[in-house]
C-alpha cells in the first residue's frame, strides 16, 4: 500500500480526488487530507507520506511552501502539483522544487491516474532497503506503529511484484539492514528477534513464501517496536498507545478493558475519551480496523477466506462476512474478485 495525502482548500475536489483514487487504485491508502497549509504540515510531522496531491493556492503556507518543506525535510514523498494557473512563474518554481508532475484543473481522471501510476512506479524503483529501514526507524521514534506496519507491508509486496528477479536477495537484504540499523542506534536486540532473522535465513524465499515472509517481518516489527519503546519511552499522548496496542493485536479478541489499562485509565472513563478523540466508539474503531486489514489481505494475498477471518479474530466465518458486507458493500468473496 503506497499512503497517499490530499491538499486542497475545496471540499468537492478533496471527496472527488478521494474517489478516484481509491475506487481506481488498491493499493492506495489515503492517509489525511488537508484544506490548508496548517493542516498539511501536521499531515507531515505526523504520517510516512509516499506521495502528496498539492493544490497551490490554498491558505498559506500554500502549496509551493508545503512543497519547499517536503524539500527541505529530504523526504522522498512524490509531488503532484493540482492548479487553475497556468503561470510561467508557477512553473518554473515547481520545476526548481523538483515537482514530480502538473496537472491543470480541471483534471481529468485518466491524467490523474496516469500521473499517479508515473509516480509510484517511480517510487518504486528507487527504494533500497536501507532508505526502507530508515524510514521504518523514524517511524519507529515517533511512536507510529500502524504506519510503520504498513510502510513494511509495502515494501515486501514490491519485492515480491518484481517480474523475473527472485525476492530472496532482496528480503535477505532487507533484514540485513534493519540489525544494521538497531546496531547503529546501540540498542540491545531481544533473542526472539535473532530468532526471527534466523528463520528467514532458512527459508525458502520464492513467491509462494511471500505471506509467510510478510508475516515474520511484522513480527521482527513488533519486536523492534518493544524495544525502541523500551529505549525512548512511550507517546506522552495515551491514545496514541492505545491505537498501537490495537494495532499490534489485531489477531486477538480484544477488550475495552485491556485498551484501558493500556492507558492507565478507568475502562469507564476511556470509553468517553475514545469516543471524544476518535469520533467513534473503540469497538467501532476495532472493527473498522479489523475490516482494512481484511481488505489489505484479500487483495495481496491467496489465503482462503476463512483463514483471513480466523486471523483477525472473527471466530464465525458468517458473521465476518456479514460485517465485510455491511462496512465495504460487497462480501469477502466479491471483493477479492471485483480487485484482482
């Protein structure tokens, strides 16, 4: 999944360029959306962004100034510039910012798709796995475990989309860059990590490894997330442990009791302030989370679909496609045909 941010001051263009791209792209994750130059920023101090749609004219900082700070960060997000203006001051300041393309309103959907599919192709092609591993480690210090989770699922289903070329080289040296990285920062792996590593060094690594490899690499997540936490301390903020403790345990039943004490709080009191801080209830949330992950692994996976309930906790293959249904409109099985 590539995670994907919209800047636009308009509120029909955002829901429009929204639903083009997730209605017309799976593997697009849409991670924020901005109606201002304020918000943008928090988009970036606060999400691993792969690419960002930036309308220029918004309230400021505007869009060129959101672009210049993603520049100045020496981020790798990709920049789709969305304008009215067909301005030769405008683009000559987007060429000097190294703005990846340039699209005019009214945008077309087939323009914008293919200036999509232009950028994440080239994303693509210019990872390596220690800008991966670095990018996970950052993500790692802010505390951002759903997103450093996804920024590792990508990466090994890149590896894996590779036409001709074996992933095993590849995820070899993937986890040889992420030890190198932890020796770097002088913390002290867990033995379960070394297993972990161990492991893949025996495994067989061809395509049909891949959810198993996907897997192990979430693990070695996982343990590395224990140890940085261990080492920098937890989020001064409790829901954001919280959405971690969900995040990470996705496969179990898990109770509004056990969220509570995560954040030290009364389960009473917690449930009023999950509900106030994230607009929903936490067992709504818990679902909706559940029900994404479904689709993540419908869609990059070939696990049978009771497999895929079992594994998120839904004990009752019936009632996980009556939930499936209900949030997506379509069941597991339609949903997996409709996006392969």
């Amino acid at each position: 999944m590539y995670n994907v941010a919209i800047v636009e001051d308009e509120e029909l263009e955002r829901r429009a360029l929204s639903s083009i791209l997730t209605r017309n792209r799976s593997e697009i994750n849409i991670i924020g959306e901005a109606r201002n130059g304020a918000q943008a920023v928090d988009l970036l101090d606060n999400h691993s962004i792969d690419l960002m749609l930036v309308d220029i004219n918004i309230p400021k900082p505007n869009g060129l100034e959101i672009i210049q700070i993603v520049r100045d960060r020496q981020l790798h997000t990709k920049i789709i510039i969305l304008t009215a203006y067909d301005y030769f001051e405008i683009m000559q300041t987007a060429i000097h910012l190294k703005t990846d393309e340039y699209l005019l309103k009214p945008v077309r959907t087939e323009a914008l798709l293919q200036a999509v599919d232009d950028c994440l192709k080239e994303l693509g092609s210019h990872r390596t796995n220690s800008e991966i591993a670095g990018q996970i480690w950052y993500l790692l210090e802010q505390n951002c475990y759903c997103d450093c989770l996804s920024q590792v699922r990508r990466h090994i289903e890149w590896i894996y989309a590779q036409k001709g070329v074996s992933p095993r080289q590849s995820i070899l040296e993937f986890s040889t860059a992420m030890l190198e990285l932890t020796d770097e920062k002088k913390l002290q792996l867990p033995d379960a990590l070394l297993d972990q590593i161990n492991n893949l060094q025996g495994h067989k690594l061809d395509g049909r490894s891949r959810n198993a490899i996907q897997d192990i690499f979430c693990q070695m997540i996982d343990i590395l997330f224990e140890v940085s936490e261990d080492h920098f301390g937890r989020s001064p903020e409790r829901m954001q442990n919280v959405l971690n403790f969900i995040e990470r345990n996705l496969h179990k039943a898990i109770t509004l009791e056990e969220a509570a004490d995560c954040a030290s709080i009364s389960p009473s009191y917690f449930s009023r302030l999950f509900k106030k801080t994230m607009n929903e209830t936490f067992v709504a949330y818990v679902k909706q989370r559940r029900i994404l992950r479904a689709k993540e692994l419908l869609i990059s996976s070939d696990l049978p679909i009771t497999n895929i309930a079992l594994d998120l906790s839904f004990q009752d293959m019936n009632y996980f496609s009556k939930v499936f249904k209900k949030e997506v409109g379509l069941s597991p099985t339609e949903y997996r045909r409709q996006a392969s």
